[in-house]
C-alpha cells in the first residue's frame, strides 16, 4: 500500500507550471542588478569587517612577537 | 615566532576538516532523504552509496593531489589517459555509478586511465599559484604516466576549470601529451553566462575575499553556484518525493547530489589569480596570459584537439568553449557539440551511451 502518493500532485500540469513559475521568478530576483549590488554590498561589508578584526588581532600579537624574536 | 600565523594556519586545517566533515554529513543526509521518500512510496531504502565507484591504485601522493591509477581491462595494452578535473571539485563525477561510470566505460575501450585526484591546499593554499599546477603537478603527472607505457604520451582529458588548466599546460607543455580532450572548458570567459556576471569587477573582489578567508571554502563557491539556479533545491526534493518508487533513479540522485556536496576548497592564490586574470581580465583568449612571469601562448598548443561542447551548460556557456577554436595551432581540431547540461556531459545515461563512445572513438585514432 502507498501512504501517500506525491506522483498525482507532482505530475499535475497546475503544480509542474507553479514549480517553473517559481523558479523563473526566484533566478530573476536574483539577477536583478539592484539584488546583485545589495549581495555585493553585504558581502564586502562582512568581509571588512573580517579583515579589520583579523588586523586587529594580528596587531595584539605584536608585543609578543617582539617579545619571542627580539630581531 | 609568529604566533598569529600558526592561528591561521590552524583556521585552514580546521576548514580542512570541517570540509571533509560536511561531505560526509551532506551523504548521511541524502540517504535519510532518500529513505524517506521511500517510504512515502511503501519501499525501503537503498543500498549506501559510496563515492567512487571503480577500485584504483594510488601511484602517487603529492601534497596538491593524488594520482590514481584505474588500469585498462586489457593488461599491457592500454593507452594511457589522464583526466584533469576542477580544482574544486572530486573527481568522481566521472565514476558515480558501476553502471554509470565513464572511467569504466573508457577502461572496457582499452584506455588506461590515471587521475589526478586534488586535495584540499589547507595553509599552503594562500601561497598557490597556477604555475604550481599548470606547471608543476600536471606536467609531473604527465611525464610519469608516459613513462609506465610503451604507448607513450598520455592523451590528457580537461574536464571544467580543469579543461582550462590543461588548456594552459598544454600551450606550455606541447611535448608532453599525445592529444587534448576537453569537456565544458571556459575560454573567453566573459562569454561564461551569469557566472561572470556574478564575478564583474565593480562588485566583487577576490582579493578582500581571499585576504580574510585564506583559501576559498566550497560553502561559499556553492553559494555561487545556487545563485544561478536559486529553486534548483526545491525542485530536486520534489523530483525525488515524486520518483522515490524508482529505485534507479534513487540511486542516481544521491550518488550526483553527494558528489555536489563533496568538494576541496579553491586554493587562495589561485583563486585570485582565476578570477582576476581569466574572469575579470579575460587574457587568456586576449593572449596576454603569464604564468610566472611567463606568456601563455595559445598558438603553441598543437596536440590534437577535441573540444565537447555541452549546448545547456550554465556555468560555461558554449560560446566560451567555442573561442577557443580559432585561438589554437593545432592542426586537427574538432568541436563536438552535444545536448545536455555540464554535468550531464559525464553523468548521464545519454551521455554514457552516444558521447562518450565518439570521444573514445576520436581518442583511438591518435595512436
């Protein structure tokens, strides 16, 4: 016996033209160039921030670093 | 001592690890995804589904890749191949399946079949640089493989980024391959569709990427790719709920979706110079390309040249490999176009029974 059977919903045409629907409308949200640059932005803010830390980080070993090598 | 450096160092292990470990969470997972949907079907679950599916030797172990070795099933007679995948990618795409593997298809055709199987570059990586592959490891691999056989030269297979290295190698390299096949390889890369559009220097910068992050993990190279499908996922859970009866089919999905999910991290500096000098740059087909300090010239590629173009690639659209046609010296050149999508060029059932049977055709008559 089959407790459910997903093939009548998922071979339906109303659901097949919902599924390409979505998918056209979600690739052309994401090549908008408003989303691209929003991404863009996001992701190189994060980034700085990343790097800032990492400078920051890198610059409180230096006294110990000095202290270890002292050439 | 610098003591900030080993933290680093021991970040690029870690995502090393945590690499590995996700591929082999992402496997569990499908196979509990796929048993469930089995059971919405009243059938049990499948059979686990390991990575590779043909056994091979290790000839060697270098700190960048291995090099497998899958011998042809007539001993002493095999014609030597080496196959080039991604950088990024395992190269199992071309050995899912037993039934559906394209190692052991050109195995049956006599080919005896060497991989270069890339590893994760872990601290090296920032360091890395194209002449570390383009003339080191494959070169390398190259000279060893044709002194195993009294065939001689190896024909050396480009599959991806991976097409495009030996594009690169065998520009520099002209004496050290018999013949060059390439599958879905990006050439004049602002031609590559949405991933170039993706990588347009006014919004994104490999460099700040690469100075945080070290190498570049496959999480964020998926994301990439997600974006040129963003519904993909959905519609493969439904395809799988909907054909979880077909046991076949099954398998086939979480063989594919697992191999997805397995990949090395992009080694920093090659990622920089990637992006930089093929994606945004362009140079190789502007013929401006150094490795090193050195030109690439494309003219001086002149091994005979097989360029598989796949009509639905979306991450190297087809006008991108086309370039390369008239870039090249050499003299016997085809194109070969055929209808599927980049992945489906070595994991399809169409692909197994009508391409690759032309190409290993194409490759017999070389020797």
């Amino acid at each position: 016996m089959v407790p459910f059977d997903f093939t009548s919903i998922a071979a339906q045409p109303w659901f097949q033209a919902w599924q390409r629907a979505a998918a056209d409308s979600m690739a052309a949200a994401a090549r908008d160039p408003r989303v691209m640059r929003l991404g863009a932005g996001l992701l190189r803010s994060q980034l700085l921030w990343g790097r800032a830390l990492q400078n920051a980080w890198q610059a409180s070993w230096a006294p110990i670093d000095a202290l270890a090598d002292p050439e | 001592m610098q003591t900030h450096n080993e933290w680093r160092t021991l970040g690029l292990q870690l995502a090393d690890t945590m690499d590995t470990l996700v591929a082999h969470g992402a496997r569990t997972r499908l196979h509990a995804q796929a048993a469930f949907a089995r059971l919405l079907h009243g059938k049990g679950p499948i059979d686990f589904v390991t990575g590779p599916a043909t056994p091979y030797r290790v000839l060697e172990d270098w700190p960048l890749a291995r090099l497998l070795n899958f011998p042809s099933a007539k001993p002493g007679a095999g014609k030597p191949l080496l196959i080039v995948a991604s950088l990024i990618n395992r190269y199992y795409v071309m050995d899912l399946l037993p039934e559906l593997s394209v190692i052991a298809l050109l195995n049956r055709r006599g080919f005896d079949v060497y991989v270069l199987d890339w590893k994760s570059p872990g601290p090296d990586g920032p360091d890395l640089g194209f002449a570390d592959y383009v003339d080191g490891v494959i070169p390398t691999a190259a000279k060893l493989v044709a002194a195993r056989h009294a065939a001689g030269l190896p024909a050396v297979i480009g599959y991806c980024m991976g097409g495009t290295l030996s594009v690169m190698f065998a520009a520099r390299h002209a004496d050290k391959l018999r013949a060059l096949i390439l599958l879905g390889t990006p050439v004049e890369f602002r031609l590559s569709g949405e991933l170039y559009n993706l990588t347009d220097r006014r919004r994104f910068d490999a460099d700040l990427l690469m100075d945080v992050l070290g190498n570049m993990p496959p999480f964020m190279m998926q994301s990439g790719f997600k974006l040129l499908n963003p519904f993909d996922a959905v519609n493969k859970l439904v395809s799988l709920v909907r054909d979880a009866g077909d046991g076949e089919r099954v398998r086939h999905f979480v063989a594919l979706e697992s191999w997805l999910d397995d990949n090395v991290a992009f080694p920093g500096g090659v990622y920089r110079e990637y992006i930089r000098a093929l994606y945004q740059d362009d140079l190789l087909c502007k013929r401006t390309m150094r490795i090193a300090g050195t030109p690439v010239d494309l003219g001086k590629l002149v091994a005979p040249l097989l360029n598989v173009i796949a009509l639905r690639d979306h991450i190297c659209a087809p006008p991108a490999s086309r370039a390369l046609m008239p870039l090249v010296g050499s003299k016997e050149k085809e194109a070969m176009e055929f209808d599927t999508g980049h992945i489906g060029l070595t994991t399809s059932r169409r692909s197994l029974a009508e391409l690759w049977p032309r190409i290993a055709d194409w490759m017999e008559q070389r020797w």
